[in-house]
C-alpha cells in the first residue's frame, strides 16, 4: 500500500524550484502525504509507491514501475514527450497545465504592443543618453484591429487584457464554432482576408503542420507597412528570413518575439540588428505564480477524485 499521496519530481519551472511546488501542496492538501524526489534513489522509490506524480516527464520504464501510480500532473501544457501509450495501459490518467501560462503571456504581448505604440523603446534610448528631448508616439491603439491567431487559454487572455483599449478582435482557429471572446472568429483559410485590416498580428498558436510556417513572405507583404507582429507561439510559426525581408524593406512597423526559429537565436543572426524588433529568451511564460495554478488544478482534480472516486472527467485530462 502506497504510502505517498503526492510525488513531485524535481524538475524545475522556468527556474523556480519544484520544492516550491511541495510547499504549496503541503498548505492546500493538509490530509495527503506530499514527497519532493530529490534524490535519484527517493525519485526510484516514490515513482513506485505514488498515486499521483506530478512533474515535466516520465518515461515508459518508470510508468511500468510505477506500481500505485493513478494520476500523472504533468506541469507543462504540452504531453507529446510523455509515453501516453504506457500510462494509458496501466489505467493512469493524465492532465496538463493548460491555462496556466495565459495571465502572464498575455501581459508579456501587451506591454511589448504598448512599448511600441508609446515609443517606449526610444524613451528608453534617450534616458540611457541622458538627453531630454522630446518625440512623438507611433499610435493609439483605439479604433485598431488585433487579430489572434489560436484561441486556447493564452489567446484568449490575450483578447480578454486588449478589452479595454477600445479595439476590434480578430480570432482565427481551426474550428470556428467554437466562438470565442473576440469581435470575429474566422479559420485558418480566412487569415489572409483578415491580414489587410490587421495592425497587431498575436501568434499564439501550437506549432503543428497547419501553423508551421504560417506567416511567410505572402502573409508578411498582406499585412499593412504600419503593421507590429507579435509571436508567442513558437518560433517555426513565422518564415524567418521572409520577415527579415519584410523588416529590412520596411514592409513591417516591428516585430516582437518571444520565440524564434532558430532558438536560440545565434548572437550574429540579423534579428538582433533591428531596432523595430524586440527580443526575449522564451521567458513570456515566467510567472512566480506558476506553481499556485498548477496547484489549484492539481488540489481541485483530487478533490474530484474524492467525491467520484474515479480518475476521470478531471480539469486539463488528456488521457
């Protein structure tokens, strides 16, 4: 009989430590025994005797191992890496942390679109000069159009946040009935009828084979010249030396990147020549309250469990 609740792998989440997660999971599950695997013999031991792992991977050999295991949390949105097969034959449910990325990134795409209608960037420069001289901003964001290419939890956070600038939305995904929080909701094959109206173009979308390569040097030459791209999504979303034509022609106001293609991003690659583009070493998705919303999937899916007792019909299952 297992008995460790709650095994928490050590694998870290943007830099912050899994033991912060175990902090968090002792004070909101009192009543369950909750282990940090530390150490490779404590990671081989409560992988066997956990009924619920919550980490970034497991692999096949492990899951067989894993003798009491129910629910494996994984802390990422993504499950690709994981061996669904072997879970699923042994029973063992499996959820992400879709969702918990979205306040964040969406903050991340706003300021960089706020820094660019403000000319922040130049306030910046000039400060750093020391040089009190004045200039003028880019835009005001009222009356434009933002179109947001995926509408799961980040694209819709991203929707939500641009609310009050008295802007239209634009949603683009591949099923359009489903809706969402946007003025239009269009699909994949309707993006470049919406490219000619767009003044902010939000990637956040998976890369899959529809998005790959998404925007390339058609999409690029559709937009408006006065156009900012925005890309959170992955860095293969956008053709990159298709928008480093577009920028070097002046096709483009700017670009904005969280990710690229290449990542990382070669210290001698023309990206970071440009002035118009702004730069992040994937770091949108930092957050310091990352752990306290995996949590609160984690401790309201074990409630679930509680009251059912069944590991299924949990929040973020995807097996």
């Amino acid at each position: 009989m297992s008995t460790i609740d709650v095994a928490v792998l050590d694998h870290d989440a943007h830099g912050i430590p899994a033991a912060d997660y175990v902090e968090i999971l002792d004070r909101r599950l009192p009543d369950r025994e909750v282990r940090l695997a530390a150490t490779p013999d404590e990671h081989d031991r409560y992988v066997r005797e956990a009924t619920v792992i919550a980490g970034k991977h497991i692999d096949a050999e492990e899951a067989a191992s894993a003798e009491n295991l129910r629910l494996f949390a994984c802390n990422a949105a993504g499950v690709d890496h994981l061996p669904l097969d072997a879970l699923a034959e042994r029973g063992v449910a499996v959820t992400n942390a879709s969702g918990v990325h979205g306040p964040n990134v969406a903050e991340h795409v706003l300021g960089w679109v706020l820094a660019f209608a403000r000319r922040l960037d130049e306030g910046r420069r000039r400060q750093r000069r020391r040089e009190w001289r004045r200039f003028q901003s880019f835009t005001e964001l009222a009356g434009s159009t933002v179109t947001v290419v995926g509408l799961g939890s980040i694209g819709e956070a991203v929707v939500e946040r641009f609310a009050g600038f008295d802007v239209d939305t634009v949603g683009v995904r591949h099923t359009v009935a489903k809706g969402g929080p946007t003025d239009e909701v269009v699909g994949y094959d309707d993006l470049p009828d919406v490219l000619p109206r767009t003044d902010v173009l939000v990637l956040a979308c998976p890369l899959t084979e529809t998005t790959e390569g998404l925007v390339g040097e058609a999409e690029l030459d559709t937009l408006p010249a006065d156009a900012i791209v925005v890309n959170v999504a992955r860095g293969g979303v956008i053709d990159t030396p298709a928008l480093v034509d577009a920028l070097r022609a002046n096709a483009l106001h700017g670009a904005a990147l969280d990710v690229t293609d290449p990542e990382p991003l070669p210290s001698d690659h023309d990206l970071w020549g440009f002035e118009n583009v702004f730069i992040t070493p994937h770091v949108a998705g930092h957050t310091p309250n990352y752990w306290e919303r995996c949590a609160d999937i984690l401790v309201e899916n074990l409630e679930r469990v509680d009251e059912t007792g069944e590991y299924e019909g949990l929040r973020n299952q995807v097996a």
